[in-house]
C-alpha cells in the first residue's frame, strides 16, 4: 500500500529533500495544503544511491512490427484530432491500459508518425507501478531494454525507473535549474540527449495540475530540419554534436543533492534518422548540446546558436499540449524538443512522472 502524506514527507526530510528547503521554508510560511494526491510518487533523492555506467543494448523499435493500418489502436471508437499538420494528436475513445501488444506496437508507430500523442481519459495514473512500467516498456522496447534511470531527479523510493516533476510552494527546481533571474522560463530540450542511447517514445502524465497553466511545448524537430535548403541540410548531415551531462550534475551537486552516475559527455550526428519512419530531423537541443566535433570554439558557437534559434522560431511547428485529469502524453523524444512552462501560479501544486525509455544509439542522416 503506499505511504500516506504525513508518512512520505517525514520519510523525505531524513532522505534530503525536505531538508534541502528548510531555508526556504523559514523565510516563507508553509500555506495550508492537503499535500500531494499520489504521495506515492513524492520525489524521492538519496544522496547515497548510485547507478553503474549506462550500458549499450540492442535495440529495436515495437513500431517497426505495428500494423501500419493500426486497427487495434484506431478503432471505430477511437477519435483523433491533430493539432498542427506537422505535430501532435488528441487521441480519445481508446485506453492505453488495454491495449494489446498489437495496439502498444501502432501506439509506438502513431507517436513516430505524429511525434507527440495527447491521450484523454486514461486510467494510467491508478496502474500499479510495475503495469506503468511494464507499458511504457513493451511500446519503446522490442526486447529487453532499460528505462532511463535519471542520475539526479527525483525518482520513486524503489522505483528509479520514475522521473518526478514536482513544484509546489515550497518547492520550484525548475526554476532554481534555468535561473532566477531569467525573463522567461522557456528551455527547449530533448530529455537527457546526453546518454549514449538517448530516449525514444516516452510518458508522461500529470497528478497533480495547477488550477491553469503548466503545459508542455512541442515541436517537431524533423520539420525544423525540412525548413532549410538543401545546401545547409548537406553541410549538416555528417556533422556530430557533443552533448554534456555535466552541467545537470554540477547544479545537483552544487545544491546537496544525488549524482547517482557520472556525468556523461556523447557525440551524436547533428542530424538523426528515425529506425522505423526514416524521418531526418535535427538533433541538438539547446538543453544539453555544447559543441560541434570538429569546429573552431567560435564556428561552433556561431553554428549552435543559429539552429537553437531556429528552432526557438518554429512557433509554426509546434504545438502546446493541455492537460486534463487523466491526460497521458507520449512523445517520440528523437523527434521533437520540449519545453515546459512555468507560468501558474507558485503557490500551486504541479505533480507529474516520466517514463523515459532508452531507444537506439542514433542513427545518422
Ligand atoms: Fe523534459
């Protein structure tokens, strides 16, 4: 059974978390609050726990053997509205929790297609965690094949295969992450593009939701690769990136909390392939790409900063996916960046988890 509120928190000031914020909270009164919905998934970060260095395995992704028809996912129930003709449907009418394995197949396959899927009404946040797990598994991951377990959020006592996103009142990470003093919250990235095989089709879903705002912005980063002419798409094929996990470490060690492996630093081709659709689209992400390989520092930077821009422009590629009790999304992370919004209110609460399955180690254009 899982912990009740009172349990949790007094389980997180002994592992940390609570305790990194005492400062916090003799500064500012703790307003009255009933806690978290699913304390169950309250983040949990122990400083002690330590993971091994990622391993290579073989992958090979469910869409490839999906009908590609998808008659176990589009049903005659099923309704789909797109969102932008580039990026993003709202599928309703169909449960992810009873999908066969054909269905999780053209699940995997719809999300490559639509690069971001908004599923309504799901019952996915009342799953145990293992079913959660095991769904999230058998859509991203033919065989055997690891979630990625975060080497410095907060994750489920037990469960490192979660990746909590937690604010309230007391408690704003993000902001600490991107900076206080910032104009705007807007932070374009590819979840942990660092590892060696960064993530494929990925879940999320909200527990707890602000009263309005904490969206998620999307946007297809194989159309941001379409947009440019054929001459600058040439000279960026071949081209490899390195992305750090270095920075991400250094703010968590900085602040008291967990490295639980050590950082990485990979070189990824600046513009990937996808193993199912063939799709080309760019793959550095503002978040976490550093450098060209190759490149004087300033032919990097100069280069860097024209495609995070870029992509920071594509207003007309990308889409805001909306949250409502029940909202799953799964995104292809291959495909797209995202970015979250820290617009509602600070004395609200936003609670959601991440199942961030590792994909193949990507495929140059
Ligand atoms: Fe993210």
């Amino acid at each position: 059974m899982a912990p009740s509120v009172s349990e949790t928190i007094t389980e997180q000031v002994s592992n940390g978390f609570a305790k990194l914020n005492l400062k916090q909270e003799k500064e500012k009164p703790v307003p009255v609050d009933n806690g978290p919905s699913y304390p169950f998934y309250f983040p949990y970060f122990d400083v002690d726990e330590k993971f091994p260095p990622t391993e290579l395995f073989e992958h090979t992704d469910p869409g490839s053997r999906a009908d590609k028809a998808k008659p176990h996912l589009l049903t005659p129930e099923t309704t789909v509205n797109h969102l932008s003709p580039f990026i993003g449907s709202e599928v309703s009418g169909v449960q992810i929790s009873k999908l066969g394995n054909e269905g999780l197949d053209e699940l995997a396959l719809f999300a490559a297609e639509r690069k971001v899927l908004v599923f309504r009404d799901q019952d996915f946040k009342d799953l145990t965690p293992e079913r959660q797990i095991e769904i999230a598994r058998h859509v991203a991951i033919w065989y055997f094949g690891p979630i990625q377990r975060h080497p410095t959020s907060g994750n489920v006592k037990g469960f490192p295969e979660f990746h909590v996103v937690y604010r309230d009142a007391q408690n704003d990470r993000f902001k600490e992450y991107i900076g206080g003093d910032r104009a705007n919250r807007t932070s374009w990235h590819s979840d942990v593009s660092y590892e060696k095989q960064p993530p494929g089709t990925t879940f999320f879903f909200l527990l707890d939701q602000p009263s309005w705002g904490g969206d998620t912005l999307f946007l297809s980063q194989a159309e941001a690769y379409k947009r440019l002419s054929p001459e600058f798409q040439k000279r960026l094929e071949g081209l490899r990136a390195v992305h750090s996990a270095v920075p991400q470490a250094d703010h968590s060690r900085k602040r008291g909390g967990p490295v639980r492996r050590e950082p990485v630093e990979t070189e990824h081709p600046v513009v990937r392939q996808h193993p199912v659709t063939g799709e080309k689209a760019l793959y550095v992400n503002q978040g976490f790409t550093k450098r060209i390989v190759g490149f004087r520092d300033e032919e990097s930077e100069f280069l860097l900063k024209f495609l995070f821009d870029h992509i920071a422009k594509g207003a007309d590629y990308h889409i805001r996916a909306t949250y409502k009790p029940g909202t799953v999304v799964v995104w292809d992370n291959r495909l797209t960046v995202h970015s979250a919004t820290g617009d509602f209110d600070t004395s609200e609460r936003r609670h959601a988890v991440r199942l961030t399955p590792q994909a193949e180690v990507p495929i140059p254009a």
